[in-house]
C-alpha cells in the first residue's frame, strides 16, 4: 500500500492474511478490551452530565416518557437512547437514568451499590420506595 494513497480520515484499517478470516471473526473482532463501568460509576457521572432538576416525574417517582425521551436525546450511547421502533424507552436506559436519579437525591455510595444490586425481596422494597422518593429529594 502506498502511504500517499492514505486519506487523513481517521479510519481503522486491519488487513489480515485469509486464512486468518473465520466464520466468527465478526463476533471475535467486536469484543472490547476494555471494562464497562459499574452501575455506581455510571450513576455517579451521569448525574454529573445531565441536568436531572428539568426533568418531569410521574406521581410514582418514575420518569414521565417525555422527560425520558427529552434527557436521552443528546446522548450518544445507544444504551441511553430511545427504542427506533416506537419512540418508548428502554429498560436499560431507563435504569441507567433513575440511578443518576437516586445518586442525585441521596448521594451515598453504600446506598447506590443496594440500590443498583438488590436481589434480596425486602431489600428491594425498601429501595424501590426510596426510588420512588428520590425526585423529591434532589430538591
């Protein structure tokens, strides 16, 4: 390859040999090498991007579709954004964003690890009920 025929366009390249190609070298090539934050990192950073004071809750302390849609659409991550099918948001996302809730309103890490992890069923009543009263907490 002539080195004058590269573009300044940053692009990845790999060139590999044929045999090197498998069947599942697609699947080999997307796996990243790096460690994907933890809910608490998540939670901790997002509440420090996002301004959660503008956003809109339902009675029950969950995030109304359109304050949801409208925090998710400057996000890059497609974990964040909206589902392309019909506009409703994600599980994940939504998850992700209620964390950065409750980090907002309680700002303890013990409490955001519980909150995030609970599989105990009287654990997570108790924290679903402070979910529920994170948005006034923020306050």
């Amino acid at each position: 390859m002539n080195p004058a025929d590269i573009r300044r366009d940053r692009v990845l390249v790999r060139i590999m040999q044929p045999a090197d190609v498998t069947a599942n070298i697609g699947d080999e090539s997307n796996v990243s090498g790096v460690a994907d934050k933890s809910a608490r990192e998540a939670a901790r950073d997002d509440a420090r991007r996002l301004d959660l004071s503008t956003l809109d809750f339902n009675d029950d302390g969950t995030l109304t579709s359109a304050a949801h849609l409208a925090s998710s659409r400057p996000c890059r991550s497609r974990s964040r954004r909206a589902s392309p099918s019909d506009g409703s948001p994600r599980n994940q996302a939504q998850d992700r964003l209620m964390a950065a809730v409750f980090q907002t309103a309680y700002d303890d890490d013990a409490l955001l690890a519980l909150y995030a992890q609970a599989i105990d069923p009287e654990a997570r009543v108790v924290m679903a009920g402070l979910a529920a009263a994170a948005p006034q907490m923020m306050i």
